[in-house]
C-alpha cells in the first residue's frame, strides 16, 4: 500500500473499459420553452433519440434504461430515466421511453439543455433479454410514429 501511494505500481495501466452509458444532449443558444418552444424541442428531442440509437449501433450495443437530462435557466438540473423489459438501440423506443420521463418532470420552466441516454449497456450479442425489433418493442412503451411531426409532449405541456 505504501508503494502504491508513492506511485510505485508494476501492474498495467488499463485504458480502455466497456461503456456503461451513451448519451447525447445539446445545450440551447436561447432557453426554450416546452409549450412555446415545442415544434423545435420536439425535432431538438427526436435528433437526440436518433443518434444515441445510431451511435449504439455503429458501436454494437444495446441498453434497457432510458433517461433524460434537463437543466433549466437557473442551472438547476432534472434527471428521470426508466428501464424497460427488453434490450434496444431503436430510436424510436428510445424516443417514447425518454417521453415517459419527460412526463415526470416540470415542464412550465424554461430549458437551457436537453439530454438523453441510454443505459445498462451490452453488447449487442450478449444480450441476455430478448431485443426489441426495429418496428415494436413489448412491454416497451409504443413507439412513435412519424416523430419527426408530433409535438414533444402534447399531453403533458399543455397550452403553455
């Protein structure tokens, strides 16, 4: 131990270690508002969704949590995240699973960063648990059709 905390060690150096998380998220050039704001959130949240998914892919992983990161104009931060039966790296399921969280936090203040990430990762061949199909994901949340067009959370905004 005293070698050690002297900076004498012999074993290797590790620097490289399987992901637990990917996430993206993007911080506003203006804070937005969820009613106010929502055609543009909603295609901010869509891009988000996809390219989490696409980044899973192309490094061949999939995750059951889905979360969402929040910092409002004050700096103060919200966090939600939900994980769900089956493995994915669909951004639709993703998508809807990040909208459930969303549906758990306040949304009557102004946004300044908008984030999502999907956790519990595995690789995509190890994956224990069944894996959702690209078009359905049970006992995920349904997914979003055409998400490009909807508004981000309708039924939770309200007419802000």
């Amino acid at each position: 131990m005293h070698e050690a905390a002297w900076g004498r060690d012999d074993r290797p150096v590790v620097t490289e270690s399987e992901p637990v998380s990917m996430s993206r998220e993007t911080t506003f050039e203006r804070d937005l508002h969820a009613g106010r704001d929502r055609t543009q959130l909603g295609a901010i949240f869509t891009d988000l969704c996809e390219r989490v998914a696409a980044d899973l892919a192309r490094k061949g992983y999939v995750g059951r949590t889905i979360g969402i990161k929040l910092r409002y104009d004050d700096f103060q931060i919200a966090t939600r995240d939900i994980t769900l039966d089956q493995f994915t790296a669909n951004a639709q399921v993703i998508r809807s699973a990040a909208g459930q969280c969303l549906k758990r936090v306040d949304l009557s203040r102004r946004l300044r960063l908008l984030g999502v990430r999907v956790g519990k990762l595995v690789r995509t061949q190890d994956a224990v648990a069944p894996i959702a199909p690209v078009n359905d994901a049970p006992g995920a949340m349904d997914p979003v059709p055409d998400a490009r067009n909807l508004d981000l959370f309708p039924d939770v905004c309200g007419d802000a």
